[in-house]
C-alpha cells in the first residue's frame, strides 16, 4: 500500500522538469536482505519514476537515490517505518548544478583550454581540432561516427609512426551524458599524453609502442541536452516507437549479451536497453569503425562516473565464468589504482564488474573484451564516492584527470612491458 501511494505521488509529479530546486539525494544503507529487497522492490516498480543514482545490489554498498520535493517526506516516512538508514547526500540538486552553470561560451584554444571548467559540445570538439593541430606531427583528428541528431563525433588518434603496425588502445568517455568529469578527464589525459611525449620516458616509450584512438565524449546528443535542457540526462536522444519516453542507455546496447540482467525494456528507464543491439548509430558507429580499423587493440577503456571503482568484465552477470584472463586484469588495475592513489590518496577498488557493483548487460566493456579483443578491457568510475554524485565541483577537475593520468600512465606501463 505504502508503494502504491509514492507511486500516486511520482506520478502526479511526473511532467517533465529540467530544473532540481529543492531535490535532494538521499543516500539509503540497507543493513539486511530484506531492506535490500525493499529497495530492489522499490526500484523495479517505480523505474522510470523515482530516479536511482546508484542500484540497491547489496549491504555493503549504499544506494542513492534522487528525490523531488513533494514526496521527500513521504519516502522518508516510509524508510523509517522500515527501519532503513538513510541521510541527505545533497540537499539541494539545483544549486549544485547552478554553482557550475557558466554564463559565457566563449572558445578557447589547445594551448590556452581551460582544464578546470566543464566545456560543452563545441568546445569539446574544437579542442579536438586545436590540440591535433598543435600537436600536429603525432596526433591527428578522426571522427568515429555520426550521432542521432546528425552531431559529429571526433576523436583524437595518436600515432608516432614506426616500420611496423602497432597494437592500439581505445578510450571513450561521455557514454552517458550526465557524467560530466568523464570528458574532462579524458581531454586531460590525451593533453598529458601529447605534452610529455619525448620529455618524460615512460610517456615516450608508450607512444612509440601503442597507438591511441580516444573519443572524448561519445554521446553526444544526450550531452548537449544536459547543457540545454536537462543537467541529469543520462541516455542518448533517439525517439522510442510507441513511447513518449525518448532515448537509450548506449552502455547496454552493445552486442555482446545484449538484453540480460540489468538492462531494462522500458524505454522510460535509465537503464533502457533498446528495440535492439546498436540500435543506437553512437553505438553501431564506434563498433563498426573499432572491428574495421585494421589494428589489434588490447586496452579498452570507457571512462564513467561516480564511484571511484577499476572495473574488468565481466559485466553482463555476476553468474558468469570469469575469464582466463582474469589475474592478469586484476595485476594490470592493481597497479593503475595504486598509481593513481600516491597522487592524492585517492582510492579505488577494483575487480570483475558484475560481482565488484552490479550485473548490466550488453555494456562497452565485455563487447570490447569478448568481441574486439582488447586484453585489458574495463569501465573506469571517475570521482567520487557520493557527496557530489554527478554533480563533482570544477575544483576537482585537475585533481582528478592527474591521478587518472597517472593511473593510465601505469596501465600502459603494464602493456608495454607485456607487448614489446
């Protein structure tokens, strides 16, 4: 009964607002399984209504979870009447997102690019074009397909040349278009990388080792639509036959496993997986140009938020046989999370996806496991671990795409040392 009347209440306050005054995040501990049920219950009835940040997968990991106004009290109510623990992660969604709403679009150049500020679309890919140009005798501009809405979507590929064909590695990041620090990490990456290349020996020996393809921000019609519209978009933009609900989660529409656990048929949910594997022209696009790009891959890495969390198939279950790999994955992501702890002390854990967080079916990483090839394939949740979610303050920007270099640094330390 208790269900019945949130979901009276969620659906009253369903029309469809782009801004969070007053929302808040809770951030709901259960302490046994069947608190865990509740919370899983909760979820699986209300999808598409009550918005979930974080899955209730188990005890030992709190779920988050946005919360409009006028049902706060009633879902705190109901919570104590459960005895489930909970406190107020953010108590004002809206002026998180004000706080980092910029009033000019003024462009900036690669060499004057401002590493500590969110960009938005133009920017994001101007840099591409500027950073390639600056860096013009081992990088070059590539676009890797066309978005839904007809965007561009360029990317970064470095190359130092060499007699011989080289293994490649591929990173993406915006994949889901709320996750801002995604492309902000990776652009500064791809500059790390690109700047110590012929200073510092580590970086030198890498390029001339590995090619890189990396794409900044892959969906990028749903990232343009949190800059204009909705600041927590989280799927790409595509119309849904027979729905008012539009777009896809493109991290469960790839095809491998595509369908199973964790993956919605909603189209209303987050977590939506669509009519059918790459269905979505980011997704089918990025398969197509990887399988057909002539060139080995052995890293695969698409770069989320939030969680702080080094993640290696599989995702799809966590009933699955863990791959022969395995060990040597766990070795690989050991030393990238130590790495990127010494800079700040910032930590990660690490592990198989489905059994580390939770089962999620037809993602990026098991496709590019299982089906690109790539050895060294994983899902990177960037910073942090709740206080800000999605949400993360300009002021960590830097701090994070350094650790974050340096834990890549060390995962291609790793491949190099395997792979010359």
């Amino acid at each position: 009964m208790q269900l019945v009347i949130l979901a009276v209440l969620i659906a009253v306050a369903s029309a469809s607002s782009v801004r969070y005054d007053g929302y808040q995040t809770l951030r709901i501990q259960p302490q046994d399984d069947s608190q865990l049920q509740f919370l899983s219950r909760l979820q699986n009835e209300l999808e598409g209504q009550i918005n979930f940040w974080t899955h209730p997968r188990s005890t030992n990991r709190p779920t988050d979870v946005l919360v409009e106004p006028r049902f706060q009290s009633e879902l705190k109510e109901i919570l104590d009447a459960m005895e489930i623990k909970y406190s107020v992660m953010i108590d004002d969604v809206q002026s998180l997102i004000d706080s980092q709403t910029r009033s000019d679009d003024s462009f900036q150049a690669a060499a004057d690019f401002d590493y500590g500020s969110y960009h938005n679309y133009e920017e994001i890919q101007a840099w591409v074009f500027d950073i390639t140009a600056q860096y013009s005798t081992i990088a070059k501009q590539f676009q890797i397909t066309t978005s839904g809405e007809g965007r561009a979507i360029n990317g970064v590929k470095i190359s130092t040349g060499g007699a011989r064909t080289k293994k490649a590695v591929y990173w993406q990041g915006g994949i889901h278009a709320r996750e801002w620090v995604s492309p902000a990490t990776v652009m500064f990456i791809t500059k790390s990388l690109l700047e110590n290349y012929g200073t510092d020996g580590d970086v030198t020996e890498i390029l001339d080792t590995l090619d890189f393809y990396i794409i900044p921000s892959l969906n990028v019609d749903g990232y343009v639509h949190t800059w204009s519209n909705d600041r927590l978009w989280r799927k790409t933009r595509s119309v849904n036959s027979g729905s008012v609900c539009r777009g896809v989660d493109p991290n469960r529409n790839y095809a491998y496993e595509w369908g199973g656990e964790g993956a919605s048929t909603s189209a209303c949910s987050d977590t939506y997986r669509g009519p059918k594997p790459a269905s979505e022209p980011e997704v089918a696009g990025t398969m197509d140009f990887l399988i057909n790009a002539n060139q080995e891959f052995v890293c695969f890495i698409d770069f989320h938020s939030y969680s702080q969390l080094w993640l290696a198939p599989w995702s799809y279950t966590a009933r699955a046989v863990l791959p022969t790999d395995k060990n040597d994955h766990d070795s690989a992501a050991a030393k990238a999370c130590n790495a990127l702890e010494n800079v700040y002390g910032t930590s990660y854990i690490y592990g198989p996806s489905a059994r580390t967080l939770y089962a999620a079916s037809g993602c990026s990483e098991d496709w590019g496991y299982a089906t690109l090839g790539a050895k060294y394939s994983y899902v990177v949740e960037l910073r942090d671990t709740g206080a800000y979610g999605f949400l993360l303050p300009e002021n960590q920007l830097v701090p994070t795409g350094q650790e974050t270099f340096e834990a890549v640094k060390a995962l291609c330390i790793h491949m190099v040392q395997e792979y010359q």
